[in-house]
C-alpha cells in the first residue's frame, strides 16, 4: 500500500486527464529519459517496442511499448486509490 496523503492521491487522479490525450507522448518521453542514462538497458527491450519511429512518409509514430506503458499509467492514476485491483 502506498502512503499517500488525499491530496497527493487527488493530484494523481487529476494527472490521468493529461495522460488520456499525451500519454504516448509522456511514455515515449520517460522511455528516452531511461535509456539515455542506462543505455545499457536497451538491450532488454525488443527495438521495435521502443521510443519513436518513423514511418515511410517520416513521419513519427508511437510505438507498441509507449502506448501499452501510457495505458499503464493511466489505469495507474485513475486506480491510484485502491491499486488492489491490479493483483488479479
């Protein structure tokens, strides 16, 4: 069980608002924030799973591993409350 105060709790709640529009965006972000100081770790990660990619028309697309994480995080902010429900 996390200690978290009400008001902590609220602000994770309020955070899954911005989450639901950018969290692929957020999650590519953290994944690149990760591996740029473990770049070690990459080698855990299946590459196509990873980061951004650019398709034939270079424009970039959010890959597989980002939208399953912003997902995560998601289902994280809004259960923030009562993370029980994810031990099933």
């Amino acid at each position: 069980k996390l200690n978290m105060t009400p008001t902590e709790i609220e602000l994770m709640q309020k955070s899954a608002n911005m989450l639901q529009g950018r969290g692929p965006e957020v999650a590519t972000k953290m994944y690149d924030n990760f591996f740029s100081k473990h770049p070690e770790m990459k080698f855990y990660f299946s590459t196509c799973f990873l980061g951004k990619k650019a398709d034939e028309d270079g424009k970039t697309q959010t890959t597989l591993m980002a939208k399953v994480m912003a997902h995560i995080l998601f289902q994280f902010c809004i259960h923030i409350d009562d993370l029980d429900k994810f031990k099933e």
